[in-house]
C-alpha cells in the first residue's frame, strides 16, 4: 500500500499490545488505561534469539503481564523506548486516531508496574526473567505525542555485558532517505485480538527510510514531525518502542506508530532527541555506579573510530579496520582519528594528513661508553674507575690506617 493511502486514508495507530484476559482484581491498584489494537508483527520477519539488546518491555497487573512493547538497552541498566508505553494516550480521533494537534499523554505509570527482559520469549509473569524497572524519565508529559514519543527505563540493577549486549544509539548524525535499516519487535503475528504470536522477538531485514520528517511531501507535514521519520513497513502493535537499527548496527529510530494494518511506521529519529539520550544515560551511569558510555561526552557512534589500536598484523586483513601500518620496526592494526576520537595512549593522530592513529616511535637511549666520554670521569681530582661505585663509599679511615702501618715497618727495616 503507497505511503498517501496509508496515511491519509488509514488512520494512525499507536502500537502498545495489551494483551486479553488480565483485568485487575477489585482490591488492587486500578492499572492504567492502556491504548493500542493487536495486529501483525514484523511482518516477513523471523525469529530473533541473537539481539540480546532488543529487549521486550512488559506492563505488570498482580504480576501477570498486562501489555507489551519493545526497547532498546544503551547501556548498563538503560532503556530506550516509546513515551506510549508508559503512560495512556489521550484525546485519540475516534476515526483518525492519533491526531498529531491534540494527541498527548497521560501522568507517566508507576515505574513498579513495569519491567524488562532480554529473553528471545516474554514471561508470563513478573519473575526472574525480569529486570525492575526504577525510573521511567520521559521528556515533557505536556507535548503532544507526535515528535515526542520517547521514554528511558532507568533499570534496578545493571545488566551483565555476559546477559545481553548494548546497542548504541545514532546521537551524532542524521538519517537520509533510502538509507537501509532492519527493525525488531516483539509483536504479534496475527491481525486479531488475542495477541496472538506476541512476546516473542522478531526482526526483519532490507527495510529503506520513506523520508526523514523534513523531507517528507507537503500532505504528510500535519502528520510527521522533523524528529522523525517515516520507515519501509511491517510495524505494529507490540513492537512499539523497539529500534529500527542502521547496518552499522545503531539505533537510529524508536518505533512509534503507523497506519491500520501494519503499513508506513513512524519513528521517532533518535538524532533528534541526541541531547536528551546522551543526559539521560549520563544520568544512569550515575546511578548505576559505573563509567558512562563514551558517546554520551561526544565520542562517535561509527563503529571505525572504536576498532582496537596495536594488535600485530601482517597484511589490512588481519585487522577489523582493514588498516594495517609497519613503521620500520613493528606492523600494527590502527584506525581512524578525530578531535573526539582521541588515539589510546602510545599513539597520535596524524591529523590534516591520514587522520589515523600512528605509533609513537620509543625514545633512542644512547649509553654513553669510555672512548665517547673521553675516558674515566674526574670527580675531585681523583680517577673513579669503571669498578667504583660512588654510592658506596671507601672506608677511608681503615684504609689510612693500613698504609700508616705499611710505612712503619719499613722504617724498621
């Protein structure tokens, strides 16, 4: 289905799944009012059992899991996903759904009602499988959804790099029409009510950008913000939150929302929210007593300039840069260098010229010998041979006492 149809035709959807079946008991807190239909998951995906770092974001009643989304784990106990999945969607258009003039959110849930895990597969209920969640950090939950779709989930404990690994989000560069990306979710897999398929995670391949927000046609500028963009096609329910991912393996997008039926999905563009992300996760090191990652004090996300300096190498294919440099006296693995990617220790970048990192020649120790130092050093007047050792002196008044005694006993004679 074309882009116009979906779009205009089709009225925009938000993709929380809550999932059938999991109503509250009267004693217990009333659970938010939750939006979204069931619908098809990443359609033409498979299954995904090797992104540890696409996790699967779960709304909790009495323990039991109530609703689904996706998310991305930045760091240690970090979690990048969509402002939708933690709060209620308000003023929705009965016929056009999310109405980019008046749609917004409500108070964000309570940061214990959710929690997340790295399993290929969602538990059912709120067990080992499951990180707390201790902080939900959303923008501002005045804004209107639309370009303001996104939230971090602050985690209880930090995750075990052995557990699952991070993904690093696109802060530094913008996306470009037809760039190629591939999303994942944990959606569901049949169009209906019942969820089914949900809570496993899915991905699929050869996905293109439609049209980052301020390039997309005039008809769509009501709909599309400029921190946004409009993806290929295959999102929807359950899978919102979760990363579109460029082929450097970054996120450059968090899923949002889309037309009926699974077409056209909007995402907001993680470079328009940079500033925020880097604070964010700042914040989060902080609390979880670690070193913050690297691109949030402006290293670059390009995975080249993060390729390991100095292994021993013989020919570019020996190393991950495919950059393999002989200085005369060893060969060695390097990469790039900018002002922000800074060489490791050892190393300077040849900056203006190959802006690549080259190895700092040891310094030249010259011993000096007795021929070069014009023979024995003077040091009062008297010759130190090569066998004295000023640090230990002569016992000097043994010694006068010897030849004192040597001189008596030739006068006897």
């Amino acid at each position: 289905m074309s882009l116009r149809s979906s779009m205009l035709v089709l009225p925009l959807m938000v993709g929380l799944l809550v999932l059938p079946g999991c109503g509250a008991a009267p004693d217990e807190e009333a659970a938010p009012e939750l939006v979204g239909n069931a619908g098809e998951a990443i359609k033409d995906g498979y299954l995904d059992s090797g992104d540890t770092g696409a996790v699967g974001v779960g709304l909790f009643q009495q323990g039991s899991l109530f609703g689904i989304c996706t998310g991305s784990l930045i760091a240690p106990n970090v979690v990048l996903t969509a402002h939708h999945c933690v709060a209620d969607v308000l003023n929705e258009d009965p016929q056009l759904g999310i109405v980019c003039t008046k749609t917004s959110f409500s108070a964000d849930y309570p940061a214990a009602t959710m929690a997340v895990t790295t399993k290929a597969t969602m538990g059912d209920t709120k067990n080992g499988s499951y990180h707390k969640v201790n902080e939900i950090i959303t923008q501002d939950a005045t804004k209107l959804l639309c370009g303001n779709d996104q939230a971090i989930l602050i985690l209880a404990d930090n995750i075990d790099p052995s557990e699952a690994k991070l993904l690093v989000p696109r802060v530094d560069s913008e996306i470009a029409k037809k760039d190629e990306y591939y999303a994942i979710g944990y959606g569901a897999t049949e169009d209906d009510q019942n969820g089914t398929g949900a809570g496993t995670r899915r991905r699929r391949d050869k996905l293109f950008i439609d049209c980052p927000g301020a390039q997309c046609p005039s008809y769509l500028k009501s709909a599309i913000k400029p921190v946004e963009f409009v993806g290929d096609q295959g999102i929807c329910e359950g899978d919102s939150g979760g990363p579109a991912l460029d082929m450097q393996n970054r996120v450059i997008g968090i899923t949002s929302r889309g037309g009926s039926g699974c077409t056209s999905p909007v995402y907001s563009e993680v470079f328009g929210v940079g500033e925020w992300v880097k604070a964010t996760t700042a914040h989060g090191a902080k609390v979880g007593g670690y070193t913050a990652p690297a691109w949030t004090r402006g290293f670059p996300t390009d995975p080249k300039y993060s390729v390991a300096v100095g292994d021993a190498c013989a020919q570019p294919t020996d190393c991950a840069s495919s950059d393999c440099r002989a200085d005369g006296t060893t060969s060695y693995c390097t990469r790039p260098c900018t002002d922000a990617a800074t060489c490791p220790d050892g190393y300077t970048c040849d900056a203006g010229k190959t802006d690549t990192c080259l190895r700092i020649p040891p310094p030249v120790v010259t011993i000096p010998t007795a021929a070069s130092s014009g023979g024995a050093a003077q040091a009062g007047g008297c010759s130190i041979g090569a066998g004295d050792d000023p640090t230990k002196p002569v016992p000097w008044l043994t010694g006068g006492v010897v030849i004192a005694a040597l001189a008596l006993r030739r006068r006897s004679r």
